[in-house]
C-alpha cells in the first residue's frame, strides 16, 4: 500500500520549494541582467569601431549628421561599414536589449558626441585626432532614440536617471556605457555622469577632441 502524504508534510515541502525559488529567482534576474549588460557593451563597441572604421578613411572624420534624414546610424549600413541584415532582427547592431523598441530601420539607441557628427548652421563636425582621446567622449547609451548627444543631456537628471526604463540613459540597474575616441569603454554610474557632466562645457576635453 502505497504511503500517503500528510498536510504538514506537504506544506513543509511546498515551504521548501518556496524558499528555494527564493534563492534562485534573484540569481537568474541577476544573470540575465549581466547577460543584458554584456550584450549592450558589445554592441556600443561594434559601434564606436564600426565609425573609427570609417573615419579612417576619411582623414579622421565621422560622416556628417544634419537634423533632417542625413545620419552617421544610416550612413555605416549605406555604406556597407555594418551589414544591413541585422537590420530587422533582435541583433540590430543600434538597439540596446533594454532600450526603446524601433519602429524603423535606421533607429538607434546609442549617441554620438555631437561636437564629432553634427552639421547644421554654424556647426562643423571635429577631426578625431586628439591629443586627449582617452578623455573625449565618443559614444553613449543614449535618451531614447537620439542618435546625437548635447552637453544639456548629460546634466539632465529626467534624461539620466529618471524618465521610464526603457528611455533613460542609466538603463542598466542605474548604469550607463560610454566610448571614447581611443576606443575605451567604461560603465558609469547615472550620479557619476552627471556629476561629470554638471563639471563640463562645450569646450572642455569631455566633448572637444
């Protein structure tokens, strides 16, 4: 005859299999947080080298970006430095994991320095020599979908730190990537980015190679 379970032994198994999901819930978050993280790294880095590539071969500077259609995001698939096969796919070379969604195919979620790429009016875009490039930044997890970043950004706490997950620049449990014109990269905390930017203008070495 087979033994039957009694109520306490049931509830002290159902109390086990609770504090185990305890345990192990939290860890899988964890890891798949890193696993995010990771994957938004690789992909501001396939980036930021995706523009030194072109920028290369053309006597140190980023294709010019107006306000209108004209973008550096564009520009590195029409000009085959990206492939465009990842265009449509979960792997779009632009689109962080936990980033805004795009709605077309040229998007991104990752900023340039806009003293490198913006061409409007009285602006010109800056040569990548530098004799400071381990200080300039280059690229960012960027607010929402802006394919350029201002100084004004970076002081913005809403832009930052406080607007919904998925907009915000510190989007990785409070974090965000940056690149710079040497091609480093480094995880800041949302405070300590706007402490430096709060530090920092136009002219200083921050934005100016």
């Amino acid at each position: 005859m087979k033994k039957k379970f009694s109520l306490i032994e049931l509830l002290v198994v159902i109390a086990i299999i609770g504090i185990l999901a305890s345990i192990i819930l939290p860890v899988l978050g964890n890891a798949r947080e890193s696993a995010v993280r990771t994957s938004c790294k690789n992909k501001l880095k396939q980036a930021t080298f995706a523009n030194i590539m072109y920028a290369d071969d053309n006597n140190q500077y980023i294709f010019p970006s107006t306000n209108g259609t004209i973008k550096w995001n564009k520009q590195l698939f029409e000009s085959g430095y990206l492939s465009k096969s990842g265009l449509k796919t979960d792997n779009h070379p632009f689109h962080c994991p936990s980033g805004v969604t795009f709605q077309w195919n040229y998007e991104t979620n990752y900023s340039m320095n806009k003293n490198l790429t913006l061409a409007t009016g009285s602006n010109k875009p800056k040569s990548l020599a530098s004799t400071h490039s381990s200080k300039t930044l280059f690229m960012i997890d960027g607010y929402n979908k802006s394919n350029i970043i201002w100084p004004a950004h970076l002081k913005d706490v809403n832009k930052v730190l406080k607007d919904t997950a998925t907009k915000r620049m510190a989007r990785h449990d409070g974090k965000l990537n940056i690149t710079y014109i040497d091609g480093h990269l480094e995880s800041l905390d949302g405070n300590q980015a706007l402490s430096i930017g709060n530090n920092s203008n136009n002219s200083s070495q921050l934005w100016t190679p």
